[in-house]
C-alpha cells in the first residue's frame, strides 16, 4: 500500500495478527497517513526508531516483548508520541496500566472499524472521514444480514415505525443473537444515517476507565492524562450510541447516564463546563433488567427512561429458517474479503446447523463459517455442529462380569466428560464467549481450552 504522504505523516501498527494489520492497515491510509507495519515488539522498535510516526498502535499482546514494555521503551524514548493501545475484554489490567503508563487511549477487540477510526481522528484531532462512517468499501448494509423468517418480517415492520425518532429503544436477547445489528439498522434507516454510529460495551472496564471512555476526559483529570481525550457522547453527537451490556453499568454511572439522558448534558472526567449534545440511545442487554431493579442493582428511573420501546431479539435456534441464508451471506462476505473461491455450503453442512443447537447464536455461525472460507473446507463441521446421538439402550449391570469394572470406568469417564463439557459451555456463556476470559477462570492455557471446545462439540 502506497501513498503520497510523507515520513512525518506516518503510523506504526504493531500487531502480529496478518488479518487485523491489513484492517487497521485500510483505516489508516483512509485517513491519509501511511501505514507502516511491524509484527512484533522488537521490530516495531526498531521501526520506531528510524520512522518517527505521528502516531503508534500497539497490540498489548505480542510475541516477544509485550506490549506494555514496548510502551514503557516508546515512552522513555520520545514521550511525546501518542500510543493508542489495543487489547482484549479480558486484559482489563493492563489498560489500566497502559493509562497509566501514558497511552492516549484505548481500543478493545474485537475491534470496529469505526472505533479506529474515531480514535485515531480523535487523537490526530483530524476531521472524520463521511461523518464518522468507516471507509466506503468497508461498510456492509446491516440489512443484508437478514432475508428472511417471522423474525424478519416482523423486524420490516417495526422499522419505519421507529427508526426515524429520538426514543431510546431496549435490545433484548442472548449474547451473539445479533443486537449490534439491529441497533445499525435502527441508525441506518434514521435521519442519522450520516452520522456516527458509536458502540460501548459496558462490561469491559472497570468504573474509572468507563466514566472516561463515555464523557472523555480533561488533561490531568488522573495519572496518565497528559491531554483533553473526548468521551463517545461527544463523538456520537448528531448520530447514535449503542450502550452494550448495559446491565453491567455500575449504579455510580448510572446516575450521570441518566442525567445526561434527561438533560442531554454532562461534564467530562475532571471538568466543570457543561456539554450539551444531541445523541440518539440505543441500549442492549442479555438478561432481564427487571430482577436487577428489584434487587437494587440498576435503577428503576433509568430502567424507565431506556425501556422506552422494548425490542426482544429471539435466538437463532428458534429462527433455524434464516439459518441458510444467513450462512450464504457470512460465506458470500468472508470469501469476498479473503479472495477466496469457496463454493456454497453442501446439504449435509446445512443439515448439520439445523439439527445444531447455536449456542453462541449469529456470532457463533458467522465465526464458523469464516473458519470454512479461511480452510476451504467443512471438513471439521461435524464435530463443531454435533447431531444429537441417539440414546442407547442401558445394558444390565452384571457386577460378577469380568467386564464389570471396566464398564464402571467408562461409566465414570463419560460422566466426567459431560460435567466438564457442561462447565466450559457455561463458563463460555457468562464470558460471552471470550475464549481468552474463559481459560482465566476455568485455570487452563488458551490452547487447552481451544482444544476441548473442539473435543466437546462446542
């Protein structure tokens, strides 16, 4: 990728992902800087050293050296660089520790191209490229994901009812059932549409760095904050944000939301002004917030004040009709993205995802499905999408049998298998599916995990 740039106006991306280099890679020449790759710590240094970039993306994980002593080597070499980190939901220390090791921000993957893109113009203080949009060839209709089923037709006809309006709407449903989506296509079919569309996940931070993350920051507001940063009210202004696990939003917060839902106006982290902006709410949860309400833990006037229109999503495994078509689309997007010449899914694959039960819904077909363009094979779908085994008739016990202890061996190992399979399928629920969270709490390596996912016909 070239461009006409000059050195000064460079990025340095240092990220060990090919896939991720090349999105991030898009957004940064869209900008108008030049991308310039590193896939490890000590190369990006050694870049770093000869470049002299406007501006770093830094990885938190890395091979090698990580990426907070990469920061500690940026900072000490050129303090005045800006370091905009990104890392996983859950290595929520260590942005903590990048914050305070001086990074200009944060990003948290999966990562969206419009947060890259907000970040970067935020802390470059460049205008947004098409309103806060993401590139033009990057951006897919949220409407292409559905083309069929009740769900759909119904969802047709709410739209136009109140996609055009200022009502803040409650998107209810399991997580990866597809409430990001529909919170686009309320912003896509609004008067919005030219402006931002801006999502928080509020279960990724702690208290202090959601509070900056939402209402920005002024320049010595807490250690670390060595410039103004503005919060997503304020990028989101004239356009959306969505709220995203809005449950997990501590009561503390939830009293300056609400304020700034009632008025429209709120004051940054360690600021006294007043900003008014004008900002349609989108909120999702995955669970009921009316046992939260009773029990104290979220507050019943801003319950009121998003459950103005309520939006319940169902899960894929009661929408198994979209299941076709929405496997075309996600083969049809990543073979285009990856160019890669896959053909349509075989019957027995599609038979395979009827008769699977979709835990991880939307997420979890779009996920496998990518996985299918990026092998060029179903070959492993089988054990991914497991058809219910049939019960088997129970033999009679015969402890006198030379076989009978053996049999209460393979007894106890089915047993144990089922108990741990029902564990790390809970674990991966409460963790949204963060496979990296997951192995934290079930106390076992990232690999380990990946491994019995697969062997569990998870």
């Amino acid at each position: 990728m070239t461009t006409a740039a000059a050195p000064h106006a460079s990025i340095l991306l240092i990220e060990d992902d090919p896939g991720a280099q090349a999105e991030l890679a898009k957004l940064v020449h869209a900008l108008g800087y030049l991308p310039v790759c590193a896939e490890s710590g000590e190369a990006g240094l050694s870049s770093f050293t000869t470049l002299h970039p406007a501006l770093v993306l830094l990885d938190m994980r890395l091979p090698g050296m990580d990426g907070l002593s990469v920061l500690r080597e940026i900072r000490r070499r050129a303090p005045e660089t800006l370091v905009i980190v990104v890392s996983g939901h859950a290595e929520v220390g260590i942005v903590v520790q990048a914050m305070k090791l001086g990074a200009a921000d944060f990003l948290l993957k999966p990562v969206a191209p419009e947060a890259v893109t907000l970040a970067l113009s935020a802390a470059l203080d460049r205008p947004l490229p098409a309103a806060g949009a993401a590139p033009a060839e990057r951006r897919e209709p949220a409407a292409a994901i559905w083309t069929g089923g009740p769900f759909f037709a119904h969802l047709a006809t709410l739209l136009p009812q109140i996609a055009d309006t200022n009502a803040t709407v409650l998107l209810q449903g399991e997580s990866g059932v597809g409430k990001g989506i529909v919170a686009r296509l309320l912003h896509e079919r609004s008067s919005r549409r030219e402006r931002p569309f801006i999502r928080v996940n509020c279960a990724a931070l702690p208290v202090e760095l959601l509070e900056a993350e939402l209402f920005g920051y002024e320049r010595g507001a807490f250690t670390g904050a060595g410039r103004r940063k503005p919060g997503k009210f304020e990028l989101a202004h004239g356009g959306t944000l969505l709220l995203d696990a809005v449950a997990d939003l501590p009561l503390p917060l939830q009293a300056k939301l609400l304020h700034a839902l009632h008025d429209g106006e709120f004051a940054r982290l360690g600021g006294e002004q007043e900003l008014k902006v004008d900002v349609r709410i989108l909120a999702a949860v995955n669970q009921d917030l009316e046992p939260a309400v009773r029990r104290g833990s979220f507050r019943q006037d801003l319950y009121y004040r998003l459950n103005v229109i309520s939006l319940p999503i169902p899960p894929l495994r009661e929408r198994r009709e979209e299941l076709p078509a929405l496997a075309e689309h996600f083969r049809a997007r990543y073979a285009r993205e990856y160019a890669r010449a896959v053909p349509p899914l075989s019957p027995a694959t599609l038979a395979r995802f009827a008769a699977y039960a979709w835990p991880g819904n939307v997420r979890e077909l779009e996920n496998l499905v990518k996985r299918i363009v990026l092998l060029g094979s179903d070959a492993f779908v089988p054990a991914a999408c497991p058809l219910p085994a049939p019960a088997a008739p129970a033999a009679p016990a015969d402890p006198a049998a030379p076989g009978g202890p053996a049999g209460l061996k393979a007894v106890a190992r089915r047993a144990a298998r089922e108990a741990e399979r029902e564990l790390i399928r809970r674990t991966l629920e409460e963790t949204r599916w963060n496979r990296a969270e997951a192995a934290r709490r079930l106390r076992i390596s990232y690999k380990a995990l990946l491994y019995k996912i697969r062997d569990c016909g998870l």
